[in-house]
C-alpha cells in the first residue's frame, strides 16, 4: 500500500489541534493506505490515541525537522500541519520526490504542497499564494473530524429534555474561559456542568477545588467517545470557534461559541452566516458581559433553528478527503 507519514506536533504553547484533526484523517485513510504519524516528544495522552490508529514515531524537539527529513525515501506521501512549516521546509521534502499535503489554516505562505486541506469557512483562491500544480481543498466540505463525530452525524437525538451543559474551551484554555463560563452559568441559571479540559491546561488543580462544592463534573484528557457522550447527554454546548465547535455542531447541539485568535475568526464569520450557533465573537473584549447575556437569552426557538441549520451543513467528510488522496 501507498505510504502516507503525517507529521503535527502538540503542547501547551500550540495547543493540541493540529495534532488531533491530522491523527482524525490518518484514521479515515487507514484502511487503504500505509499510515505512520509522527510528532515531537508525545505525551501518554496523544500516544494512547496514536495506537488507536496507526503506527507511530517519536521525534527529538531539538532536531524534529532534521530527523524528519531523513525518515524520507521519496516514495511517501507527507502530510504536513502548523503553522512552523515553512515553504522551504516543503521544497526540501518535495526536493526528496514526495507528494506533499498541507493543512492550513492561516494561508498566509507560498505553498509548493500538491494540495492544501483548508476547511475553515469562508475561505477562497484568491487568498492562496501557490505553485500552478496545487490543487486546494477548501471549506466545511473536507472537515477533519474524528470518527466519532462523524459517526454522530448519521445518528440525531434530541437536546430538549436534557438539563446539562457542555464547557470545553480546547486543550490549554490559557485565559481560562472555562471557569469564566462555568461561573456565569451557576450565578444565572443554574444547571449541571460537565467540563472537559486537556493535558494544557494550567488551572487544573483550581477547576477541581472549584467544582467540588459545585454541581460540575471534570473531565480530562476526555476521549471521543466520553465526549460524544457528554454531548448527547448536554442542552448546550460552550466552546469556542474552533474544531471544538464543529465537533458540537455533529451532535446537533445549541451552541454558545466566540474567538480568541485570528485562524478562529473564519469559522465565527461563517457562524454568523449561517446561523449554527449563539456568536458571541471576540472573547478578548468583555466575555463575561457577553457571554453572560447570551447564556441567559438561549430559548427553545433559537436553539431548534441552530441545530436545523447544522444538519444542513456539518456532515461526514471522509469520502471527500479520501477522494483527494487516491488523486495523487
């Protein structure tokens, strides 16, 4: 079989994303290709996800991209994610004779990749600097969700007899929106909070001695499965304008979501658009205010709306993107 090497690391300072959404697509072309993921130093968590899926190869933080390159004998596809990768760095894995594959979020270098994988909302071709060759994939139509969220898509059960609340506010949650958020909702109206946190996240300790005198549950380091579960069992969900936020939308949840950085204001603009959820927009500019109003003005009418409008537009993917890599 066709050999494909992902290549995404994780950690505090650039939160787990890259690595999940890649390791998400590594699991839907496991099955026709010979998939190797590899990342910098992992942690019991991702590697505990990495043996789920597919082989994987720890690399050096201090020579990841050296030693990369010499795991290459030019018959590989290379999927490449985050934003450190530069154009040169992808001429000299193109200089090896490898098909190359780039995530992007930010657009915002040349790309030599034989083809980009953008499913932020909104995105166009205009805003890609590229080789004639590169072929772009873009918006909602190649998201790179986990199976489990996928598999949801297939499967709606309703929110409106269920009284809990979904906080997940990503991998490292720096500003802590999490406490913010659940604070908020025990001082207004008061329900069950389940909050997932991950390996990143600094207030761990404090969450903990926060929720136990509290109706909360934590949950860290959550799998797809447990999370999927927390989700069916929410009549909201609080996360941000990131993958977080489509993971919610397959579940067909009422959704309070806002950004706090730059790659995130693209899927806002396309909430905005298409009306999936409660924006709330920047959190950096007074969230609490925000937020705080718009948890308390969610209703039955708006919430049914939210999740018509999911249905219509957040589905399976896996049969696009499969597509792209049999092309190559």
């Amino acid at each position: 079989m066709q050999k494909i090497y992902f290549r995404a690391d994780a950690g505090m300072n650039i939160g787990f994303g890259h690595f999940i959404r890649s390791l998400a697509l590594a699991d839907m072309l496991n099955d026709e290709f010979d998939c190797v993921f590899y990342t910098a130093e992992p942690t019991p968590y991702q590697i505990g996800e990495m043996q789920k899926v597919c082989p994987y190869v720890s690399l050096s933080e201090t020579t990841k991209f050296e030693d990369f390159l010499e795991e290459l004998d030019g018959t590989e596809i290379v999927v490449l994610d985050n934003y450190f990768y530069t154009t040169k760095y992808q001429c000299e894995i193109k200089a090896k004779g490898c098909k190359l594959v780039c995530i992007d979020d930010m657009h915002e270098k040349h790309y030599v990749a034989d083809a980009v994988i953008n499913h932020a909302p909104g995105t166009n071709e205009d805003q890609f600097s590229k080789e004639d060759y590169t072929h772009l994939y873009l918006g909602p139509e190649y998201l790179l969700l986990r199976k489990q969220f996928r598999n949801a898509t297939h499967n709606y059960t309703s929110f409106r007899e269920n009284k809990n609340v979904y906080v997940c506010f990503g991998g490292s949650d720096e500003l802590n929106f999490t406490r913010r958020a659940c604070e908020i909702i025990m001082n207004h109206v008061p329900r069950h909070i389940d909050v997932v946190v991950g390996g990143g996240y600094e207030f761990y300790d404090e969450l903990l001695s926060y929720a136990e005198a509290k109706d909360i549950s934590v949950y860290r380091n959550a799998s797809p499965e447990q999370i999927v579960a927390l989700l069916r069992d929410a009549c909201l969900a609080v996360v941000p304008d990131s993958m977080v936020f489509f993971e919610a939308c397959c579940l067909r949840r009422p959704i309070i979501c806002g950004y706090d950085c730059d790659n995130q204001m693209f899927i806002s603009q396309y909430n905005q658009k298409n009306g999936l959820g409660c924006e709330i927009g920047d959190m950096l500019d007074n969230f609490d205010e925000k937020f705080a109003k718009a948890y308390r003005e969610m209703n039955i009418t708006v919430a049914v709306n939210y999740v018509y409008n999911q249905k219509a537009l957040i589905n399976d993917t896996a049969e696009n993107l499969v597509k792209i890599f049999k092309s190559l």
